[in-house]
C-alpha cells in the first residue's frame, strides 16, 4: 500500500475505518441492545473518530516525510552543498517523483557549477599569462630602450658637449648656438625615454622595490604635475614576492593615472604598509571631482579597462581592491594583497582604518 498515491492511501484506510465502524457497531448494538445508552453511543462514537484520527495522522506523517527529507536537502543545497541528492525510492510515488525531478535539477547544476568553475580558472590562467607576457615584453622594450636609446642619446649629448668645448673658437656663432640646441634637445629626448623606460618597467621595482618605484611615481608624476603629495610608507625596504610586487605596482601606477588624467586634483594621500607579515595595504586617496561608478564600463575604443584591470591584477595574486567615489567628492583606492598567494585563504585582507595614523604614531 506503501506505493499507493497519496489520495489512495487515505481513502483506503478511511474505509477500512468507517467499514471496521460499521461492522463492529453493528454487532455490539446487537449485543448490547437492551443496556444501549447515551454514554455508550458517545464512548463509541469518541473512539472510532479517535481512531480515525490516529490512523490519519500515522498515515500523513509516514507519507509526507519524504517532504520534510527534500525540504532539508533543499536548505542544505541552498547552503552550498551541490553533492547532496534527496532519497528517490521510499514512500509515495508523486513524492518519489517530485525528488526525482529535484536530484534531476540539481544534477545540472552541479555540471553547470563544475562547467563555470572550470571556465573561470581558464580565464584566470589565460589573464595570468597575458598579464606575465605584457610584463615581460615592457621589461624587454624597457631594456631595449635602455641599452641602446638612451645610451646612444647619452653618447651623442657628450659628442657634443666635447665639440662645443674643444671645437668653440672655429665655430661660427649660429653655428655654435645651433649646435647648443641641439644639445638641448637631446637632454629633453633623453627625459622622455627614461620617462618611457620607467613606465614600461622601471629597474627601480626590480631593483629596490615597491616603495622606491611608488616615491619615484609621486615626485615625477604628481609632483612633477603640481599635486601636493602626502606619501606614507611603512616597513620601507621591505622586498614582496616578485608578483606581488609587480601587481601592486600597477595598480597604483593606474590609480596615478587616472588621477592625472581625470580628477583634477589638488591633493593626493598614499599610504603604503609593507610592514605587515601576511599581507600589504595601499590606499591612494584624491581630492578631485570623483565619478559614479555606476556608470563605469569599458567603451568601444578598448578603453575604460582600466579599472577593471587593476580589480583583475588584484584578484589573481588572491587581493582585494576598494574604489570609493561620489561626484565632486574625490576618489579613493584601497587594495589590499596576502603577501604569499598560499595565505590567501588566511589573509585578512580587510583595509586598513587609517594607516597614516599609525604611520603618525609610530
Ligand atoms: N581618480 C579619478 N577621478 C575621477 N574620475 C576617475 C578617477 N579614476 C577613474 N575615473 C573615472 O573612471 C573611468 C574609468 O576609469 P578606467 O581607468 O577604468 O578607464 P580609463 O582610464 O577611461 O581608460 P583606460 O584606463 O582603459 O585607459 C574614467 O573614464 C573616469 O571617468
Ligand atoms: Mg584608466
């Protein structure tokens, strides 16, 4: 009967109920017809709708627990647990059904949870390596740059410097100012391309690190752009794992440029804190005219990734990154990065409150 439906089962037994009833009714009325009474018709009538209603609740309760096991396993699936499947055999056959349909529906979701998972570690490891190679590439044009541009605009600034000094008195004045000008615009050829060098890559990262390359970014761009700038840098010289560096680096290097670019701004804040043993903090705060990031999204001219970028560097070295920002109230950029990828997981990567009042304190 077990395998009955529902409405059968409870017909089934309310019968038995209503037939057990009658029958024994029947023959007790028989028996006891001379002492028949009031309390005994009550007496009887009380425990058949007694029975009745212990049978009904014995039959319901048994049937419907396979309700109360998908509900259960529905709570734990909302939870997180995909593995989880409702028990498709026991009791009634539209229940069996329905938990049939549910395991059938979690089934697909646990592929397509499984499909996108997959998916985005692919994403990740594509953009890790496009990441590696663009890096790459800037360190080899960056040196390119370096070893033979520069050196020869260096070399050819002392050509002539040595003309000019040694060969002065047979020269004729144009031709001697001219020259001069020419001497001139080799030192201002020379600035740029070390400017170039040092954005592609500059040595100062691989070489000093990230509070060198961070001080080298504010005095000769914000700085050097008329922006009052209030650096604070704990646990100075203290070297990251090379990713991590890196990442961090450009992050801010985009923040900056994005200041330059739009804010507007008077005052700049960086706080840097290297000194933490599980993870670094950096916080650049402007006092420009701000943006809605609800409008924010990459244009068809393959720009406005910036952002993007910087959330993409900070996600794949196990970060976090913050962008607060109203219109006409500055911008401010909060990242925050496990020093080593395998503490991530442990990392308490919540920002700092204020990192300068510790700077100021210490
Ligand atoms: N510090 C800031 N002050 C004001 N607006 C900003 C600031 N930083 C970003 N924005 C706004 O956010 C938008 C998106 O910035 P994002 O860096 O993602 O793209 P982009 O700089 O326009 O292009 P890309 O970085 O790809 O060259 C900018 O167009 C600008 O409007
Ligand atoms: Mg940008």
């Amino acid at each position: 009967m077990r395998k009955w439906p529902l409405l059968y089962q409870i017909l089934a037994v309310n019968s038995a109920i209503v037939f057990i009833g009658a029958a024994a009714g029947t023959t007790i009325t028989r028996t006891l017809a001379q002492q028949s009474s009031i309390a005994l018709t009550v007496s009887f009538a009380s425990l058949g709708l007694l029975l009745s209603i212990a049978a009904n609740y014995v039959l319901l309760r048994l049937a419907l627990r396979p309700l109360l096991v998908l509900q259960t396993v529905s709570e734990l699936v909302a939870e997180g647990d995909l593995r989880i499947r409702a028990e498709e055999t026991a009791g009634e056959p539209n229940l069996a059904r329905l938990a049939h349909t549910f395991n059938t529906m979690l089934d697909r979701l646990e592929e397509d949870t499984l499909a996108l998972e997959h998916s985005r570690r692919l994403t990740e490891q594509l953009t890790q390596q496009v990441l590696s190679a663009q890096e790459e590439e800037r360190r080899r044009i960056a040196r390119e740059l370096h070893d033979e541009t520069a050196q020869s605009l260096a070399t050819l600034g002392i050509y002539i410097d040595t003309v000019l000094s040694t060969e002065a008195e047979h020269m004729t004045p144009s031709l001697h100012n001219g020259l001069s000008r020419v001497r001139e615009v080799v030192d201002r050829t020379l600035v740029g391309v070390r400017t170039i060098i040092a954005d592609l890559r500059p040595s100062l990262l691989d070489d000093l690190g990230l509070a060198a390359a961070l001080r080298w970014q504010a005095q000769h761009r914000l700085e050097a752009d008329g922006l009052r700038v209030d650096l604070q840098i704990r646990g100075e010289g203290r070297r990251l794992p090379p990713p991590v560096e890196t990442a961090l680096y450009r992050i801010l290097q985009e923040a900056i440029t994005n200041i330059l670019k739009y804010a507007s701004a008077s005052y700049v804040e960086i706080d840097l804190d290297l000194s933490r043993p599980d993870l670094v903090t950096a916080r650049i705060e402007d006092d420009g005219r701000g943006f809605d990031r609800d409008t924010l999204g990459p244009t068809t001219h393959g720009q406005g990734v910036g952002i993007f970028g910087m959330q993409e560097r900070a996600n794949l070295v196990g970060g976090t990154l913050q962008i607060d920002s109203a219109p006409g109230e500055g911008t401010e950029v909060r990242v925050c990065i496990p020093t080593d990828l395998a503490l991530a997981a442990y990392a308490n990567c919540q920002p700092h409150e204020s990192i300068v009042a510790a700077v100021q304190s210490s």
